[in-house]
C-alpha cells in the first residue's frame, strides 16, 4: 500500500482525532479541539500537523511537530506519532517522523522530544531511530459509574471553593496561579507560561476547558489551588492540572479540589474520568490512588540529539 504524508488540512479533523482517539484512548481528542488547537497555534512554535494518507485518502497517522518556544532553554523540538492500529507497519511512521524531524531542524531544534506508548514494538521502533528513552508518565482511569468517590467535605476557615466561572469577569488571578504551578512541575522540558493573551486565546477559550468543573480554592481572597478540568462531550472528563501555590503546600488543598470537582463531573453526566502523572511525581499519584483511579497505560519519553 502506497502512504504519502502531507501537511494537515482543516478537513482532516475528523480523521486526525480518529487515530488520536484509536492509538491513545486515555486522552481527550475531539475535531473542534484540533481546529482550534491548529487555528491558535504560537507562530514561535512553528507547529505543523501532519498526517500519513492511504491510497483511499484514508488518514491511517498522526505527528505532532512543534518548537517548545515557551520553554526556557532554545532549541527544542517535539514530535508526536501516533498510528492507526489497524494500520501499523506500513511505514507510515517513518515517513512522518522524517518529515517532523526535517521540519524541526529547519527552525533549529537540536534536541528532540517524544512520547512513545510503553509497548516492546513501540519501544523497539524509537530505538532504531536514535531515540533513548528518559522519564516516564502514567495515563490513569476512574470509572465514574461505580467509583466510590471520598465523601464531599466542607472547606477548612478561610478557604471558598469556586469554579472557573467565578473569574470570568477577570481570569488573570487563574493565569497567575497557572503559571506559578507550571513552572515547576515535574518534566524534562521546562515551561514558562508568560503571555496573558495567548493563554487567554488558547486556554481559557479552549473548547474542551470546562469552567463549571474547573475548582478552585481560595485562601483569603487569593486562589491557591486548582484544578483544571477537560470534557469532550462523549462523558469523558479529564484533569488536565491539579496545581498548589507553594505557598499554601501540605494543607491538602489539591484534594479538596479534585474530589470537589470530581463529585460535580458526576452529577453533571460524566462517565469516566481520565487523568495522567509522571511516575516520579508522588505526593500526585497518591492522591489520585486515593480517589481510586488506576493505571491505564504509560508512556515513555524520549529524546534524540540532532545536528
């Protein structure tokens, strides 16, 4: 079977998140979500969807192609290749990846990132293509329908619980907290969240953030906690970030939040919940093991130099 790899085009939505949503079901992918995220794009990421075609214009792959411009350290690149399963070793893979790697060098990547399911073929297939593996992350899954969730609790003094909607006549307080919380989170690529309007743009207007879910905690007028909730209109809900202020760590605020909002995602008619931690972060992973979510799959990052 003949494949060619093309860069993406708004009609290909559709298929792009079939694949998405058949290679890697633990995460949230939806065509509005792709049009957005592909209309909204940085201009300093360079971004450039692509997507491997059958001779039936069938789209049968993926790659996510991207500069990290909002990480501190230049010259980083990642790409994403996600297979159709039904349609795996046809070399659709290669050639996607020949082409991110091509187009990421061209705007002066010299090292490469890229998450790959934890499956030996998987592994295997980086392997011979220059990339070692590093850290490690966890998709995670808790059945909605039948979880026995921590009871609802009422907030310690001095602490109000409000939903993204809250701020919605002046988010900047949340983009605060979002970027104080990001910038150290636990990851190999680090992440500084600094243009309001961009995150504005794509984060708050995003469609699949969910402001009635989103939690926070507030601590005398400022918010210290929260956490981030996604929803793609399939019953399927997504904890996108849970994140404390360290200035208000070790109070189990980011509890209260989750199991706040988890509550409201059930009584709103969501089925499942999806979330993911990177194996080294524990305080996390506990807290999640608490609620009852369990692991679903991993995935392993991996990094190739180039040039």
């Amino acid at each position: 079977m003949t494949v060619i790899v093309r860069d993406v085009r708004a009609e290909d939505a559709e298929g792009f998140a079939r694949v998405r949503r058949a290679a890697l079901p633990f995460m949230l992918a939806t065509a509005e979500q792709l049009r957005f995220d592909w209309t909204h794009a940085h201009p300093d990421g360079h971004e450039r969807p692509l997507v491997a075609v059958a001779e039936d214009g069938g789209i049968i792959g993926t790659a996510q192609v991207r500069i990290a411009h909002d990480a501190p350290e230049p010259g980083i690149g990642s790409v994403n290749v996600y297979m159709d399963p039904a349609h795996a070793g046809r070399g659709g893979g290669s050639l996607l990846l020949r082409a991110a790697e091509e187009h990421l060098a061209e705007h002066g990547a010299r090292t490469l990132y890229s998450w790959v399911v934890d499956a030996p073929e998987n592994l295997a297939w980086a392997e011979r293509r220059g990339y070692a593996p590093s850290r490690s992350a966890y998709f995670l899954r808790l059945d909605l329908t039948a979880a026995e969730l921590p009871p609802l609790q009422a907030p310690p003094a001095g602490v109000e619980l409000l939903t993204a909607e809250d701020f919605s006549a002046d988010p900047r307080p949340l983009f605060e907290l979002d970027a104080l919380t990001t910038a150290d989170e636990p990851g190999d690529v680090g992440a500084e969240l600094d243009d309001y309007a961009h995150w504005l743009a794509t984060t708050w207007e995003h469609p699949l953030f969910d402001r009635a879910l989103t939690t926070v905690a507030v601590v005398d007028d400022v918010p210290a906690a929260f956490t981030a909730a996604q929803t793609d209109g399939l019953g399927r809900y997504n904890t996108g970030m849970t994140g404390t202020a360290p200035a208000y760590r070790g109070r189990g605020l980011a509890k209260l939040v989750k199991n706040t909002s988890l509550h409201r995602a059930r009584a709103a008619g969501r089925t499942e919940a999806l979330t993911g931690n990177d194996t080294g972060n524990a305080p996390m992973l506990a807290i999640n093991e608490w609620f009852g979510y369990q692991v679903a799959a991993r995935e392993v990052r991996h990094v190739r130099k180039i040039g």
